[in-house]
C-alpha cells in the first residue's frame, strides 16, 4: 500500500470564524487537506484522515491514521506503506532517499525513480476519486464555522465510501474515463477485473486476514506498553529511526537484486547512514582522529599531575599517587 496527501481547493474564502489562515495552503489557495492509504493495484482505499484543513503537514495528518495507530491492523508481517520523503522513518513505512543525499550517487538516484514509478499510483487513485466526484476538485461550500467544516467533510467522506463501493462494478470502460489505462500495469488490470467476479474463497481469506491482524495488533499493543517502561522516548524514536532505515536498506537491496544491479560507491553501513562508502570512511576517520586527540590530552593532564606533586588520585592534600 501507499499513503500520499491531496489538497482539495474550497471555491469560497472561509468566515473568520473557521479561522480562515488555517485553510490557506502552499499554493496560495483554500483547501482541506486529505490523507488517502491506497492499494497499487486495485486503488482502493484502505484507510484515510480527513477533517484536517489546507495548512497542515502530509506528515502530521498522517500521524492521526488508523495505519500509523493500529499498523497490524491493516497490514500482514512484511507488508508496509509506500510514502514520500517527508513521513519520516518507521519500522513499517518506507520513502526515498532526500533529493540531496541522492545527489551524491547513482545508488540512491536508482532506487528513488523505482520508487517514484510505485508512487504514481496514488496519484491515479486520487485521479479516479476526483473523477468521479468533480465536486472535489472546487468544494462549493461556504465554511462559515466549525459547524460548516464537518458538515463538508462528511461529505468528503461520503464520497470515497461511495468510491470504494464503486470499484467494484467500474469496467475497463468506466476506469478510462477517470484514468489512463496506458500506464496501468496488466497486473492492475487484472486484479481490477478480479474485482467484479463473486468470489466466496477470497472473501472467506479477507476475513480470516482480518482476524489474525486484529490479533497481532493485540499483542503489538501489549509489546508496546512493555517497551515504553523500559525505554526513554528518545530510545523508541531511535529505534524507530533505525526501523526504517533498515527496511529501506532491505528494499534497496531486493530492487538491485531484481535488476541485477551493483552498487557502485555505497555499503550497507554507509547507506544506514545516507551517506557513501567514501563519506562514511571520512566520518569514521575523522571521529577516530577526535578520540585520538581526547586520549592524548588526558594522557598530558595525568603526566602533569604526576609531576607537579600538588594534587594526585589521592584527594586534596595531594596523597595520591603524584606525591
């Protein structure tokens, strides 16, 4: 799956009760701002935050999802969520390297485009969502109060349940008209197909996956809480920092296999790192050469004292060892 955020304009200026400077977003326009997690193949919607308005980051709205909450949930041991570069790191989201850490080697460019070409596709979904309801692309809806604000995004939410419903019953015919098929892979095309076939089996398989993950996100909670008394807050954000970097570097390594390519000028440790083999070497060196300098100097301080027979180990009458 993937998360990706669209901004859906509001035709009108909201009244200063809804604290109109709220809604006004990068692109100089009013707007909510929509969080949609989706499936690459099918597009379907398998979580979502709304409510949030024009001015908020992708990265906190997201924060409030089910997905990020409860992630056994929704998704199987392996499984995690595509994002972009401003998500930040955890143990089952993965983003692409920084535009400026991938600008130092062809590694970290090579595995952005691939992950770029997955990405599109949440901009299909937001595509066929909007293509079915035009109502998304100019909400015309004066915002006058908080009142007005759930009203409008009740209605949002109202029109991606309807879409979801949707899918299902949409022909080839019908996805043409919200999306360009010639960019569509034949697996999507397939599973879309699925979609319109009964099938019992597979909604039997649905249901079992959903008990087990109900079960898992149960004993995730519980390791959580153990995790939490032993651990500061800045440990488990590490950890979750590491997390991530770690199953990037799982994915990066899988993709180069696949094509069978080889990484020129980074390593593991220096991809963990957002650097190259050469950066980390220089980091390494020049961390070795301020401990070198620590341990000289404290080895001065101890010849110092030794000799001036003042002030040794011993304590302030100089009974120590400098005596």
């Amino acid at each position: 799956s993937m998360v990706d955020g669209s901004l859906i304009p509001i035709a009108f200026k909201p009244g200063k009760k809804a604290y109109h400077r709220e809604y006004f977003d990068r692109k100089g326009q009013y707007s909510f701002n929509l969080q949609a997690i989706v499936l690459p193949t099918s597009l379907r919607i398998i979580d979502f935050v709304a409510g949030y308005k024009g001015a908020t980051q992708d990265s906190r709205a997201f924060a409030a999802s089910d997905v990020v909450k409860r992630p056994r949930l929704y998704l199987d041991e392996g499984d995690f969520v595509w994002t972009d570069g401003g998500y930040g790191f955890s143990d089952h989201t993965c983003g692409p390297y920084d535009h400026a850490i991938a600008a130092k080697s062809s590694d970290f460019r090579k595995f952005n485009g691939a992950v770029s070409n997955v990405r599109v596709r949440s901009e299909h979904a937001f595509g066929y969502l909007k293509g079915r309801f035009q109502s998304l692309r100019g909400f015309r809806l004066l915002i006058r109060d908080s009142q007005d604000h759930t009203l409008a995004i009740r209605a949002v939410v109202a029109m991606m349940v309807a879409h979801n419903l949707a899918l299902r019953w949409d022909g080839r015919e019908e996805r043409n008209v919200f999306v360009d098929l010639s960019s569509v892979s034949e697996e999507a095309r397939i599973a879309w197909d699925a979609l319109q076939q009964p099938n019992e089996r597979q909604d039997q398989v649905e249901s079992d996956a959903w008990g087990r993950r109900l079960r898992s996100q149960r004993a995730k909670m519980v390791e959580d809480r153990t995790r939490q008394e032993i651990m500061s807050q800045h440990g488990l954000d590490q950890a979750r920092r590491q997390g991530g970097h770690a199953l990037r570097e799982e994915l990066h390594v899988a993709l180069f296999r696949s094509l069978n390519l080889q990484f020129i000028d980074t390593t593991a440790a220096s991809r963990m790192k957002d650097k190259t083999s050469a950066e980390l070497e220089q980091q390494l060196a020049a961390q070795e050469a301020r401990l070198e300098q620590r341990r000289a100097a404290r080895a001065e301080r101890g010849a110092r004292g030794g000799r001036g027979g003042i002030r040794g180990r011993g304590g302030r009458g100089g009974q120590g060892r400098g005596v």
